[in-house]
C-alpha cells in the first residue's frame, strides 16, 4: 500500500493522504486530474472494481466532496479518490465511459446535491423524488424537519425531546435545569 | 424463449441511434409500452420497470426506483450517533442486522475504539448476522422457484424462516428490527437452551435442504426455464460492479467474507460456492450451497463460541458522544453481495455524511436495465428474484 | 400590517411556480375524426377530479346480511407499499394463516376491497396508492400498518413521508408498532370485521363526501400528477 501511494503521489500530486485502515486510504486530488486518476487506477493499478461514488456538502467551506471508491479485488484493497469542487458551481466531469454502473450514481448525485455531470445518460431524469421544487433535498441547507411540518401534518399530542434534557430530567429531578445547552443542539 | 440453443431472428428489431437510444417509434403500433409495478405481486420490493415489448420480447426497459425513499440519509445528519441506530437498521427491511453491524462498526471506528468490543460480543455479531443471512435465503432461493410457480417451496421456506424469526425473538426481543448489535458489542447474551432450540431448527432446515433439492433441481420446468436464462458473462463482473452471489455464479470469486475478513471469519471453516454459467439456474444453486453452508457456519459458531464472557465494551456517554473528524468504509458480505457504509464524521455529535452502498443499487438498475433487453416477458420476474434486487437499499 | 401583507403578497407572486405538467398533458381542444372539437383535460382526468357517488347503505336486514358476507371476504390488494409488507408472507403461510378469517391477497385493486399500507408512505407512493385505492370498488376499507402511518413515527421529520395517512384516505383500522407482528394484523383483520359488521365501514362514502377536502391535501403533497405513458 505504502508503495501505491508514493507511486500514485508523484505521479498526481495526492493531497491529505489518510490511511484509514491497512486496506484503505483516502486521498485528495485536484478536479482537474480526478477522472484521469480514477482511469488511471483501473488500468494499470488493478482498481478494477468500482464500489462507490458518494459526495459530502462540506457548507462551511464552500466545497461539495466528491468520493470515487475503488477496490482492487487481486490485492483487496480500497481507495477513495477525493475531490473538492466548487459549491456555487458544482459541475463535475463525468465518468460514465469508465464502469456502466456510473450514470446511476451520476443521476442520483444531481438529484441529491445539483452536481451536475454534463454528457452522462439520463442525468436530468428524476431518481428518487418525483415533482420536487425545493432545493437539492441532501444538502446541508436543506431543512428537512422545517419541510415536513410545513409540507405534511403533523398529529397532535407527539412530542420529541432532547435525549439528553430528558435523561438529566429523569435521573436528576431534584436539581434545577440548567440553561446550559449542548452547543451541538439547536 | 430463454434457452440457450434457440437464437430468434433478431432482424427486426429497432436499431440503435447515434446517442445510444432506440430507435423506437410507438405510434407504429408495433411497440407497446407498459409497466412492472410498483403495484404487482410479482416485483421484488416495491419498485416499477417501464418496458417496451415488441411482441412478448422486452426491447427496452427501464427501472423506477424511489417509491420506498425515506430519506435516512438526511435524517442520521439531524441524529445523535445512538438516535441515528434505530433508523439506519430499517434501511433494507431484508437483512436488517446488517446494517446494525455497519453502523456499529462504523463509529467505534471512527472513535478508536474497536478494540474495546470483546471476544464474546464478536461471536455473537457473527452468530446474529449468519442468522439473518439464513431466514433471507430461507426466502430467497424457494422464491425463485416461485417466480415460476413452484409455490409449496415458499410455504416451506416462509415458515422455517418464521422459525429462526423466533430464535431472534428470543435472543433480542423482537422479530424483525432487532437492534442486537450496538456500538461497544451486543445486546444480550444466549438465553438458556438456545443452542438446543436453534440445533433442532436447524435439522428441520437440513430436511427441508433436501427436499427444495428435489423440488428445484430436479424439476424439468424449472430446468428449462431457468438454464441459459439471464447470463451474467464473466466479463460484466467487473464492468458492471456485480458482487456477492451474482459474482460467484459467474465463476467470479468474490466473498468479503475471505477477502477482507471481519469479525470471527477468519476462524471459521468455509469456503464460498461458485457456478460457472451464470444463469439463473446457476444463482439459485449457488444460493442452495450457501444456504447448506450457512446452517453449517451457524453450527460452528455455536460450537466454537465461550459461553461466557463481556458482551460489552465501555463506550463514551451516549448522550454526549462526540466523534472526531474522520472517514471509513466499512463493508460485509450479506445475502445479496457487498453491502458497506461510507460514514462521515466532523467532531460534533452527529454524523456528517453516511452513505450506504447495496449491491441492488447495480443489480436492480444497470444490469437489470440490460438484461431484460430481448427476454421474454415470462422471465422478468424470476430475472430480479434471482438478482435479489432489494429497493430499499438503493433508495434508500 | 397592511404593507407587510402587501410585501408578502407581492414575493409570493413573484416566486416560480414550477410546473410540472408535460405538453401532450395540458388542456386543449382536440378536433375528432368526424369533425366535431373535443375538449380534453388529461390531468383533470389523471387525477381524478370527478367526484365519486355516494352510496347509502341499506335498510335492516339486507344490509346486516351484506355487511356479514363483505366481512367474512375480506380481500386484501397485494400492493407492498412499505417495509411492513415483509409480514405478509408469514401471514398468509400456514403458521399464522390468514385464510381462515376469509382474508386473500389479490393481485389487482378491481378485485380487492382492503388495502393494506403497509408502513410508511413516501410521497411517490401515496401518488399510486390513491390511484389503486380509487379504483378498487366500493365498499373499500384501509388498514394503516406500522406507526409511520399514525403519526410518521421515526420519520416524522422525512421530507419524503408523508405524517398522517388519514388526512389522504379514509383509515378503517390502525395496527400500531414498529414493525407489528403477523398476530397484531390478525387482530386487526378481526377488527376490522367487528367494524363492517357493526356497519361503522363507511369508508368509501366518507371519501366521497369529503372529497374535496381529501383531494386539497392529496395536491399540497403530489405535485407531479402526470402518469406513466403507455401508448394502448
């Protein structure tokens, strides 16, 4: 493994190398060189089995993270090309050509997060969702719970409650509740 | 007609244009356009394939999912790590401990804290999750035979399922959603006489073994329908990302299971079967030998497990439970393939991104898309059984 | 107040409306083969906008005597809509047998009368659900599977579930849990024959008075009602 990534990191310049386990590294690479890469590895690293194409809304950033993963069926091992793109202008180069399984995760990345990925098949068709007019439903803006109650109706008498509050409550009854709030919490 | 040696004049049928597309044109009355669910009984889960028939013969197909979305992955952002645990296990309703264990493994993970699970707490995961392997195949390969109207094997296979549902039943406190498997190790140990019980369920499905034997194999409609019936050639494997059964069918070895060992696999005495044809009568006798390992796994476990011992480890304070920043793919061999999670953390409480990958999410579009190109309408359904496409992990 | 109401008004109009109606659906005049000029309304009809007739029961005996023979046949659509539908095999197997209380499945809601939902509802479905229960013959009754369909349960926050089922459909029977086992929906089923017998089964005729209001809530959710094409 150790002798993939120094091969791979001269060759396309891998930033923020992690190795997560023996058998799996994660790597940044720049969008530019991305598809490149991925070709790359299939063809003469033996990266030949595609297993997943996934993205994180990094917001406070301004950056969508792409993940190409792919594992080597001869040396069982797993490597998830990374790339950063631009949130405002989220286009990425398609990689359909590469694995038939591709367009699938393309059309579902559009949906989800409006990554769009010009030229791949059906990628305007609706995936999962059918006659949304709201934003990408993925993305870390998108309120779901604010969708729901003003989208559906809620029934009357169900309360949710902040685990930890009503744990605090529940053993602690005597002592008064503090205003202090996990700062996690909304 | 699917078999192998009758080859129909394909002269006729409507030629590609240049973006890929057919060149269908509907309003000649020659094609007829109709739908595959999602209100059918015969379709695996509820999801739709739009097909375009000439004659009986499928020349175009397309498959709808998104009727069972739910959104998990949006709502474990909104969910404390151990909040997040009773959602993700209704992901795929078919193997539901599957999931328990990606997720649980996922955060110990990511926390640094796998070493904390103890020896006892693993043997019971793999115990758990060859058990739900058992009751999906105890629905999965007399379904197939099914799908061409062999139906006793179903009522044979539903009811010993509902026999190990009660083995579960008694081992975790519920029938399908278990929640057995949690961050830090499991739930509960055996109950007494557990092993006793499990034992004479497990020779009643030795005998039920041999019967579906008979009743599948040596069946002639079953054989003529299903020899040469949707061919996965070796060469999709890797094109197309088939794993799991699908793969080892076609003579393609993959078993995360031996590949990438986790938990107790790695003690234990298998080896995964294979088929050369890839046809679906090559699946299901791929998921028959499966099905006689897996009885035979879960006897080894039981005999090799300690009686005793920690079935948890100390985890942090659930309520309060931060996960520093960090990523990991996680995966495990279930019934249908390869089934992994991609779990995203970013030092809060919460979990950033987790994206679960079903081996359906191949299975049931891209290859099934091409597959049914130029079969009989007939064999559609046993196409997708013998996939075992699962909707719900592809929409999650 | 009045200028923020004015302001309010004026964004409201501005927003887009994203229409999601296909060209071939829109209303038009078509002219027919012998000349005359045709109005027709695609998704008028697609969605069904024609009200259903509401039937009144009958008097007395004949109506005892119908309500026990619709609840002794009980025939329930084989339309899977959620994970509960996992239940359905075991139920209708020999362990839990459900044909014994003269419940079946059938294949098509022209020959049912019970719909099962069972468990959640995503907005997709509940498109198709409507349909099929709109088309099974009257009188209809819907067992609602699963706490997802009582209050959303653990999706109550989904963007894609819907919350309440019976602000869409008239509900006859709800089986609570997470999911409910084979013999809660036995129970239910002879709940539900408690209710026909009782003639407390008026769930057609409840949709047909209040269609109106059904159908304002069905269109707030379903914002696409185009069909599927098929060219017969």
């Amino acid at each position: 493994m150790k002798s993939l990534i120094e091969r791979v990191s001269t060759k396309y310049n891998l930033q923020e190398v992690v190795q997560q386990r023996d058998n799996l590294v994660f790597a940044y690479v720049d969008k530019e060189l991305a598809i490149d890469m991925v070709t790359y590895m299939r063809d003469y690293e033996g990266y030949a089995h595609f297993t997943l194409m996934s993205c994180v809304d990094w917001i406070e950033d301004g950056k969508f993270q792409l993940l190409y993963l792919l594992n080597n069926p001869e040396t069982k091992t797993e490597f998830g090309i990374k790339v950063a793109i631009d949130r405002d202008n989220a286009v990425m180069q398609s990689a359909h050509h590469l694995w038939e399984q591709i367009w699938t995760y393309q059309r579902e990345l559009k949906e989800a997060f409006g990554i769009d990925f010009p030229g791949s098949p059906r990628v305007d068709e609706d995936f999962v969702v059918e006659g949304w007019d709201d934003m990408p439903h993925m993305r870390r803006d998108f309120d779901t719970n604010k969708y729901a109650e003003e989208t559906y109706f809620m029934r009357e008498g169900r309360k949710s409650y902040d685990p930890a509050t009503y744990m605090r409550e529940k053993l602690y009854p005597k002592q008064p509740v503090t205003a202090k709030k996990n700062k996690d919490e909304q | 007609m699917s078999n192998k040696f009758f080859q129909p004049d394909r002269s006729k049928y409507p030629s590609m244009k240049d973006d890929g597309t057919l060149d269908v044109d509907l309003s000649s009355q020659k094609y007829t356009k109709i739908w595959l669910g999602p209100n059918h009984p015969g379709v695996t889960g509820n999801m739709a394939v739009e097909m375009t028939l000439g004659g009986d013969e499928i020349v175009q197909a397309k498959t709808h999912v998104g009727y069972l979305h739910r959104g998990f992955e949006k709502l474990i952002e909104r969910r404390l790590f151990v909040q997040g645990f009773p959602t993700s296990i209704r992901m795929c309703v078919a193997e539901p401990d599957t999931n328990e264990y990606l997720i649980a493994r996922s955060t110990e993970e990511l926390s640094g804290l796998t070493d904390r699970v103890p020896e006892m707490a693993e043997w019971l995961r793999t115990l758990a999750l060859e058990m739900a392997r058992l009751q999906g195949l105890l629905r999965g390969v007399p379904g197939q035979a099914g799908t061409y109207s062999l139906g006793i094997g179903v009522q044979w296979g539903v009811y010993l399922r509902d026999l190990i549902l009660d083995r579960f039943e008694e081992l975790t406190g519920a029938r399908v959603y278990h929640m057995y498997i949690i961050p830090g190790g499991v739930r509960g140990l055996l109950p007494s006489g557990f092993k006793r019980r499990m034992e004479d369920n497990l020779t009643d499905i030795d005998d039920f073994i041999v019967r579906i034997r008979k009743l599948i194999f040596h069946n002639s409609v079953f054989k003529s329908r299903a020899v040469g019936s949707a061919v996965i050639p070796k060469e999709w494997i890797d094109k197309f990302g088939i794993v799991g059964t699908n793969a080892r069918a076609s003579g393609v070895k993959r078993d995360v299971r031996k590949d990438n060992p986790y938990l107790k696999y790695s003690e234990l005495d298998f080896d995964p079967p294979t088929a050369t044809d890839g046809d679906v009568y090559s699946r299901t006798w791929v998921r028959w030998q499966e099905l006689v390992q897996t009885v035979d796994l879960i006897r080894q476990i039981m005999a090799k497990m300690p009686e005793k011992g920690d079935i948890r480890g100390d985890m942090p304070n659930a309520l309060h439970w931060k996960i520093p920043k960090g990523e990991t793919y996680v995966k495990l061999e279930s019934g249908r393939g390869e089934y992994g999670m991609y779990y995203v953390t970013d030092g809060s409480s919460k979990p950033r991104r987790v994206n679960l990958r079903g081996p359906s999410y191949t299975h049931a579009i891209a290859v099934l898309e091409k597959m049914l190109i130029n079969t009989n309408i007939a064999d559609v359904h046993a196409t997708m059984v013998s996939l075992q496409t699962c909707p719900p992990e592809i929409e999650r | 107040m009045n200028e923020l109401l004015k302001k309010a008004e004026a964004n409201a109009s501005t927003k887009e409306e994203k229409s999601f109606v296909r060209p071939e659906d829109e209303e038009r005049e078509v002219i027919a083969p012998d000349g005359s000029i045709i109005k027709v309304n695609p998704i008028y009809d697609y969605f069904s906008g024609e009200k259903p007739s509401v039937e009144k029961p009958n008097k007395g005996v004949v109506e005892k005597f119908l309500n026990w023979a619709r609840a002794e046949s009980i025939w329930v659509l084989g339309f899977g809509t959620g994970c509960g539908s996992i239940e359905i095999p075991p139920l209708m197997t020999p362990r839990f047998d459900a044909f014994r209380f003269g419940v079946q499945m059938r294949p098509t809601p022209r020959q049912s009368n019970a719909f099962i939902i069972s468990g959640y509802l995503s907005v997709k479905t509940l498109k198709r659900v409507i349909r099929s229960y709109e088309q099974m013959p009257s009188p209809k009754y819907v067992i609602a599977l699963g706490s997802c369909t009582i209050n959303g349960g653990m999706y109550y926050d989904s963007y894609s579930t819907i919350n309440r089922l019976d602000k869409y459909m008239p509900v006859d029977v709800y089986i609570a849990g997470c999911m409910p086992r084979p013999e809660a929906l036995l129970a239910g089923f002879v709940k539900l024959k408690e209710i026909i017998k009782s003639g407390k089964g008026e769930g057609a005729n409840l949709y047909a008075e209040n269609f109106d209001e059904y159908k304002a809530n069905q269109k707030k959710v379903i914002k696409d009602w185009n069909m599927p094409d098929y060219n017969w």
